[in-house]
C-alpha cells in the first residue's frame, strides 16, 4: 500500500480523488483524459470510466497499457486486476471494426474484423437485423452505404465502435485563403496592405487542433474538437475549410452566431460577401459557403409536417458540414447527419457534455474525440482570462420559505431561483465592480423583467428583434451600455470580449453545458490584468443548492474553484484574487 498517492481506484470503474492531496491538479487533469467526473464533494471527487471515455481516450492516442499504467502511478492501492481486464477489452474494441468500400459492389460497405469470436458476438445481435448487415465471411458483412451511420449508430450503442475508412466526396472545389496570404498573384497581400490590415496568423494551437482534423482525413475525414470557449472554435473551422478547399454548410447555435461565422469569414479570408450566404428565418441565401441554424432546419409549422429544411444537406456539393456547438445538435439532425456520412464533418464544442445523454450518437456520426485543449493550460498562457468563481448562498424571506414548504419539486426549485433577495445581491456587486463591464444572465423572464426595471438596464431575450439585439450588444461592445441582462439567447455563441463579471441568477436546473457557457461569455483575454469573475447566486438551503452542485461538474473538472459563501460576506470572497490561496475544490467561506 502506498499511502502518499491521491486516488482510490474501485473495481466498479469509479475513482475517487482526495481533493487535499498536494497532488490533486496533476492527478485531475491525468484523469479527465479518459474518465468523467460525476461528483464533486468537498473530500473527495468521484470519477467513472466509461467505454466511450475510454474510445475517446484511445482515439486521442492512448492505449490500454497508458491508461492502466497511469491508473496505478495515481491509486493508492493495486489497480483491481478485474478492472484492468475490463479496461484492456474496450479499449481493445477501438480499432477492430472498420468500414470500407465494397471492391465488387457499387455504393455498398464491406463491415471487417480480423477478430471471428468479435464478429460472432455482432452476427448475434439481434438489434443489427434492421440495419440489413449481410454475412459474407467469419470476417467480413457488407450493407448499403445509404445505411452507414445507422450502423455505426447501433454498433456505438451495443458497445462496438467502428472506424469509418470508406472514404469521402470531395465536394466542390471552393478556393480559400487567408487574408494576407502570400499567393502566385499577391492580390490578398495587397488587398491588406490598402486597407492596412496585417495578414492574419493562426495560434500554435488553432493549428495544431485544424492539422489533427486533416491528417485524420485520410482515414477518419470526421471528429470532434474540444476548446474553451473564446479559444477561436470559429477559426479553427475556417482553418478546416482552407485545408479542404471545398463548399461548405455550416450550423450553429443562433442567428447571432450566424453573423459573427459571416463576418469572420469576410475578415479573415479571401471568401467574397457572394460567395457566402446566411440560412435562417430572416434570409434563405444557399451559397457557396452557407452558415444555418440548427433551429431554422428543424423548423416546421405543425408537428405533422415536413422538415422542409432540411434539404438544405442536399442543396450542394458540400465537401465540409461543420457543427459549431454540437453538443447542442438535435435529435432530428443526428437522423439527418446519419444519412450523409459520405461528406466529411467537424463538430466544434467546448465541453462534449450532453445533458440528453446522448454523446454517443456524436461519437457514431460526427467522430470520435481528434483534439481537445484544456481550459486551464490555455489560462496559463494568457490566451484566455483567469475566472474567479464564486458561490453566493442568499437566504430566503421567511415567507418564500413557508410557500416552498406546500409547493411540489419544480415549483421548488422556480420559487428558490427567483428567489427576490438575489436583487439586492446583484447590485452590491454592480457597486463593486463598478467600472467593470458586466453581464446579468437567468432563466425565467419574469424575474430578468424586474431586474431589469430595479437596475435601469437593457434586457436581451428572445423577444427582442435581432437588431436590437445586435445594437445592444454593439453598445456593449464599445463601452457606452456597462451592464446587460440577458436570458439564455445569450448562452452561446455572443462574441463580449469586455465582459469581465457575469452574474448567474438563475439556471436550467443541473445544466453543466449551460454554466461552462455562461462562464465562457466572461473569457476573452482582457487588456489589463486579464482576470473575469462570476457569480452564481443560489437561495440558501433549498433545491437551488442541490442543482447548483451538479451544473459546477464540468468546470470542476477543468479546474476552477468555486468559492463558496454567505450574502453577507460576498465583497470579502471577491476580494480574494489569489487563487493559491484557495483549496481545490469548493471552499466555504463566512457560515455556510
């Protein structure tokens, strides 16, 4: 026994790890490499390893004898050998299927494996006899190639991941270059120099994460690439476009988002304003490079109709289908995605959290794990800001109380989010950053309507018309609107590179794609000492707590700290900007 090491491995495939150990960072971030974190107490934090943990893991270049090896530098006692064996046999299944073209049939697959006892266990299966997979050999199946993703979809789900060799269309070819880039003409490069724009350069990271989705290409042509929010996931994707060279549909998450994909694309390529349209309920513009919304293709009158949009799939020859956000794809889009596996697609995420569970599904059709940028080393390196997280428990009028004592679970967990005492909260903290550009961000319209109105401050839901939006937004951008309370429009894909505090009043319940994104509007790098904080306000021994737990999972896991405290002592914890001062974890200051 060695009793100086931080974890405790169980043969259940959960670890815990003691969040006091001196080497807690080191063995969180080993960890979070091919294992989730499902729980986050203040002693110990529990993680699980799961097949696809272990798929994504193996896809990133680790194999059974690293992680088993890595499990023992870290646990305190032998690794059960139980769980080595099991460890060993998932890992193993990465990479013992593959789908190729049929050599003999025209728009058919060949499903192989050198492994019998491997493709018996599949023959056996009776959920694969819909998918209409043929036995040929002990060793080989063919299907119909308009049957692919479904069988890698059900394949991933009995536990059997495929790698996909059967190739890709090319596309239409679209010419794409960077702005500034040097070319036989010299057009971009003088093109900049007349407006006085530098030519534009990619971080060493964006181009590792975009040179990892290409030399997957060849084989793979498909994956995922996971980077904190204000990494530059848009550039990255551009990166992919000018690697492939090739007409490309893009989806994401609102029409906000739209715009900004347009206007990164005008600025930093050699793209024409013609070559580029925008999908979405205002316009209907299918152009070489088309940007869309998941919502505009699932659109649909009654619930009886067709989805009439989504023959936009077809409306090219799209060589590339990037899905920004693509943790947030919706059922219909993955039976969509399933039918053209032939085109190549890149998934753009910060956190491959799904709260639907659904994360195999985009393991099957979009691809496995390609890149993945911790939030933290990007921290380190100054190319996103340092997050102070607090944790500000604010107790309930007595008469709130009595009203949730009568009220049912949901009821509960509305009253305690909307909560009124958190106003007064919310405007101490305004007082105290009071030069600092900052975001109200909360759930129910209701309670944003009277926060509204208490400070004098815009409200941006999905109500208000785009351009106003956007006009706010651009006030905001340029310093002459300091505060916004926004709903959850603002969750994803708004470009605030000023803010610097966010301040969370009320969430979707347990969401943890929903706080990593929150806390993602506040981490653009900042001019000056290039630190953000955000609060989450929580009613004080109610449900609210027990959610509030569950939405911190994903940013625990990245490393941040959420300090926890009482109303009264708020200015005290955002007064402590030396996170060595902090244990890991959740830390309770004042008299929680």
């Amino acid at each position: 026994m060695i009793k100086d090491k931080p974890c405790i491995v169980q043969r259940d495939r959960t670890i815990l790890l003691e969040v006091d150990h001196p080497g807690f960072e080191e063995a969180r971030e080993q960890l979070s490499r091919y294992a989730d974190l499902v729980k986050s107490p203040p002693s110990f934090h529990t993680y699980r390893i799961t097949p696809l943990s272990l798929w994504n893991a193996a896809s990133s270049g680790w194999n059974a004898e690293q992680i088993c090896g890595n499990l023992q530098s870290l646990s305190r006692w032998d690794v059960p050998a139980a769980l080595i064996e099991e460890i060993t046999r998932l890992v193993s299944r990465y990479g013992q299927l593959t789908l190729l073209k049929h050599s003999e049939r025209d728009q058919w697959l060949i499903l192989r494996s050198d492994d019998i006892e491997l493709m018996n266990e599949i023959r056996n299966q009776q959920a694969l006899s819909k998918t209409g997979l043929t036995f040929l050999t002990d060793t080989e199946a063919e299907i119909s190639a308009e049957r692919r993703g479904v069988l890698k979809q059900e394949l991933t789900r009995l536990g059997y991941p495929v790698m996909d060799y059967a190739g890709y269309q090319d596309g239409q070819f679209l010419h794409i270059r960077w702005r500034g880039e040097t070319e036989e003409t010299g057009e971009a490069a003088r093109e900049c120099r007349m407006d006085n724009r530098s030519p534009f350069r990619l971080r060493d990271y964006q181009k590792e994460a975009a040179e990892t989705f290409r030399d997957s290409g060849g084989k793979g042509g498909s994956g995922v690439l996971v980077l904190p929010c204000g990494a530059g996931k848009t550039i990255i994707g551009m990166a992919a476009m000018r690697e492939l060279e090739c007409e490309t549909l893009i989806l994401t998450s609102n029409t906000t988002s739209v715009r900004q994909w347009v206007a990164e694309l005008r600025d930093k390529t050699t793209l024409q304003a013609h070559e580029i349209g925008e999908y979405t309920g205002q316009r209907k513009e299918v152009r070489p490079v088309t940007v869309a919304t998941y919502q505009i293709l699932t659109h649909r009158h009654r619930k009886e109709d067709e989805l009439r949009h989504m023959k936009l799939f077809n409306e090219r020859s799209w060589g590339l289908i990037i899905y920004d956000e693509v943790h947030l794809l919706p059922a219909p889009v993955f039976r969509a995605t399933a039918d053209i596996q032939a085109t190549r697609r890149l998934g753009l995420t910060a956190t491959l959290v799904r709260e639907d569970g659904r994360e195999h599904d985009v393991f099957s059709l979009i691809g496995p794990k390609r890149y993945e940028m911790p939030w933290k080393s990007l921290e380190n390196k100054g190319w996103i800001a340092s997050v102070d997280c607090v944790e500000v428990r604010v107790p309930m009028p007595d008469r709130l109380k009595e009203k949730c004592l009568y009220a049912g679970t949901r009821e509960q967990y509305r009253l305690a989010s909307e909560n009124p005492a958190k106003i007064e909260v919310v405007k101490r903290l305004l007082r105290h950053h009071s030069d600092a550009q900052t975001l109200i961000i909360g759930q129910y319209l209701d309670q944003l309507e009277l926060v509204s109105s208490e400070l004098g401050a815009p409200l941006i839901s999905g109500q208000m018309p785009q351009s106003q939006r956007n006009d706010l937004y651009e006030a905001f951008r340029k310093g002459e609107q300091r505060v916004l309370v926004v709903s959850k429009v603002a969750n994803f894909a708004v470009d605030l590179p000023d803010a610097s505090v966010a301040v969370e009043i009320s969430g979707s319940f347990g969401s943890r794609q929903e706080e990593a994104q929150r806390l993602g509007r506040i981490l653009r790098p900042k001019a000056d000492d290039n630190r953000a904080y955000f609060y989450a306000l929580v009613s004080q021994d109610s449900r609210e707590e027990v959610f509030a737990l569950r939405r911190q999972l994903f940013l625990i896991e990245q490393g941040y700290r959420y300090r926890t405290v009482t109303e009264p002592h708020i200015l005290d914890a955002s007064s402590q900007a030396n996170e060595d001062d902090i244990e890991p974890g959740k830390e309770a200051s004042g008299t929680t």
